[in-house]
C-alpha cells in the first residue's frame, strides 16, 4: 500500500486525457474515475452504509455546512468523529461550506475576512472564515477536506469572477495556514466562472501550492451544460497530472464521460438519491419517471444488466406501485439502483481505460451536448439536497 493521501496513476488513455488510478487514503483507497454520494447530513439519504458498500460506493461525501448547523461538529467529534458517527469505514470527503454559503443562505456581509450569513436552520447569524471552515473539518475527521471558496453565482460578470477567483486563491492560503491535521488531505479549488483566462490562471496559482489533489468547483451553476466541458477542458492542461483531480457537483454521464476524457478523475453529485426522491429511476442515461403508466404492467426489472438490489429482486411494476402509493420503500429501492448505476458508469470507464478502449466504447457520450440547456432544465441539477 502507498502513503496515505498519494495518488498512483495505473493506466492511461492512447486517445485522450482519461486516466485510472488509485487515491490512498487512511480509510482505504479509491479506484478512480469513480462517481461519489453525497451523505450531506452524515447519510446518503435513504441509504445505510451497508448498502452504499454494496452499491460500490468507495468515497462518500458530506457537508461542513450542513453538519455545523446541525448537529454541530463537537457532536460528530464526541462521537468519535464523522467516520464512527456515520457508520461509514472507508473513505470521506467534506465540502467546505463555500458553495452552501453562497447558494443557500441569506448573506450579511461578505468581506476579505469571511461571510457573516443567517442561518436557515435557526436563524442564528454565524460567522465563516477560511480558518473556521478548516477548523470545523478537522474537527469532523473526514480524509479529504476542501478549501473554503467563494462560488460566484452564474452568469456574473468577469469583473466579479475575478475578484471572486482572487479571493478565494488568498482564503486557500490561510486554509493551509490554519490546517492542523496531516492525516487530512487539504484540496485546493479552482474557480473562474466560465472565463478561460481565468481558469488557467487560477489553475496556475494553485500548482504552485503543491496540494495533495485539486477540485474544479463553480460548475454546474445555471450554466448550459456544454460550458461544462469546455472549462474543464481547458483547465485540466494547467493542474499537475500526477494529483487527484475532482470536478464538482457533476454527476450527469455525458459530463462525466467528457470531464473523464480531460484528465478528470471524481465526481460528486446529489442526483441519484435526488431523483429516487422524485420516483425517478436513472437507467442507460435516461432519467425515467416509474409514475408514468407504462411501468404499471412491466414485469421487468429497471435494467437487466444491472446486479444492484432493486434491479435482482423487483419489477417496474412494483416500483411503479410504490411511487404511486407513496411508499417510503420507494426511495430506498430507487437510490440503490440509482447510486449504483453512477458507480458502475465510471467503473465500467475505468475498466475500459484499462483495455484502452475508453473512446470507443463511450464514444456516444463523449459527442458534446448542444442542446443549450443547464442540467437544471434538462432535469439533472445538482441543487443542494436539505
Ligand atoms: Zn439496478
């Protein structure tokens, strides 16, 4: 076994950037490209972890946000951190709050120092800085914790994408400054909106910091999904190719597949457990609606090459029954085929990255979308769960 957070690349892609590798971490290791859930409160809903195990799920995120504001981080310490908290064994990656602060929250004061923002939970105004958002994440104990950044909405000027990229390369600094535990990986972010310009730039900056692995963050924001490649595209030829690489809030496959064929090497995004919640069932790319009334009488199951729970065990036709009924069943069966299915679409990539037939084999997701439209509107977003 390598050093804990090191990253080794096993194999490459003759035709493009795609790579597969191995991020060690102290809970275990994550075979990449790998899809992660999103446990935003300390569980990905509706899921124990023994089903996330099953599912193939090896790195799970969660939510510094979320978990200050309840149930608070001294809890989850006292508890003996967020691993044992959770019941979770392998691998944990904590947001920073950055993007939560931004997009959720009704904001006070935004200033060099931190946000001063109103708690939606309680009311409470609370004060984040880049040393509290560290703070609060050593205190949770995941194996990768995140800068904390500041999300410009989109669109947004380039004047404000940059001040906001400017600020957010002076708040990584205090981040590493203030970062006391060296069983954490620290991530660096970059931002720049939808400016190349800007992207590259930061992704420069942030090298020379020599981080154990660095997040493209700001995307998926209300912008067309194509945007999407595009800054990942050019972006990716300014990070250190022998780190880790993770695009954030990305969890759609043709995004995927494309951020894959950049360099790119972990997603995260709440749409599997989100669509369950929405009696949607992702299966080869399509997001269907069990409601609908076709799926009353199918007798099959949601995919017959699919070795999840659901798919072994029940038909449409019961989903669709359990949708309709409300049942809370519903949610869990959906999120266990849908956590899945994202798991094994980039395993299913890496395994070709391997045989290094990666562009032929998902050459149709790899044709880039034209559709115009954000995730949001196609029905893919990955707006924040609670
Ligand atoms: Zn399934």
């Amino acid at each position: 076994m390598s050093e804990p957070n090191s990253f080794d690349i096993q194999a490459r892609c003759s035709q493009s950037s795609a790579r597969a590798g191995i991020f060690w971490t102290p809970h275990g290791q994550v075979e990449t490209p790998r899809f992660m859930p999103v446990g935003t409160l300390a569980n990905v809903k509706t899921l124990t972890p023994a089903h996330l195990e099953a599912a193939g799920a090896q790195m799970v995120l969660s939510n510094t946000y979320h978990l200050h504001l309840q149930p608070g981080e001294k809890i989850v310490a006292s508890a003996g951190g967020l691993h044992r908290f959770m019941a979770w064994k392998g691998p944990i990656l904590t947001d920073s709050g950055g993007f939560q602060v931004f997009s959720l929250s009704e904001i006070r004061t935004i200033n060099d120092e931190g946000v001063i923002f109103r708690s939606p939970h309680d009311g409470l105004m609370i004060h984040f800085t880049p040393e509290r958002s560290i703070q609060i994440q050593n205190e949770l104990g995941a194996d990768v914790i995140m800068a904390f950044d500041e999300c410009p909405p989109s669109p947004a000027s380039r004047e404000q994408v940059l001040a906001a990229t400017e600020r957010t390369y002076r708040w990584l600094e205090r981040c590493i400054t203030a970062h006391q535990r060296s069983d954490q990986a620290l991530f660096g972010i970059v931002q720049g909106g939808v400016y190349p310009e800007l992207r590259q730039e930061a992704a420069q900056q942030l090298t020379k910091l020599d981080l154990p692995g660095y997040a493209i963050g700001g995307v998926s924001v209300g912008e067309p999904a194509e945007l999407i490649e595009k800054i990942v595209k050019v972006t990716t030829p300014f990070l250190p190719p022998e780190k880790p690489r993770y695009l954030m809030g990305v969890g759609t496959y043709r995004e995927m597949a494309q951020a894959i064929a950049s360099g790119i090497d972990l997603f995260d995004c709440v749409i599997p457990t989100r669509l369950a919640r929405h009696g949607a069932a992702l299966v080869k790319g399509e997001r269907w609606n069990l409601k609908n009334s076709p799926f009353r009488e199918d007798f099959q199951p949601l995919d017959e090459t699919c070795p999840c729970y659901t798919c072994q065990n029940f038909s449409r036709a019961y989903l669709s029954h359990l949708v309709r009924a409300k049942e809370l069943l519903a949610y869990t069966l959906l999120s266990i085929h849908n956590v899945t299915e994202l798991i094994r679409f980039t395993q299913r990539i890496r395994d070709a990255i391997f045989r290094d037939r990666f562009s032929e084999e998902f050459a149709e997701w790899l044709i880039p979308s034209q559709s115009g439209k954000t995730l949001e509107e196609v029905g893919f977003s990955d707006q924040d769960e609670p």
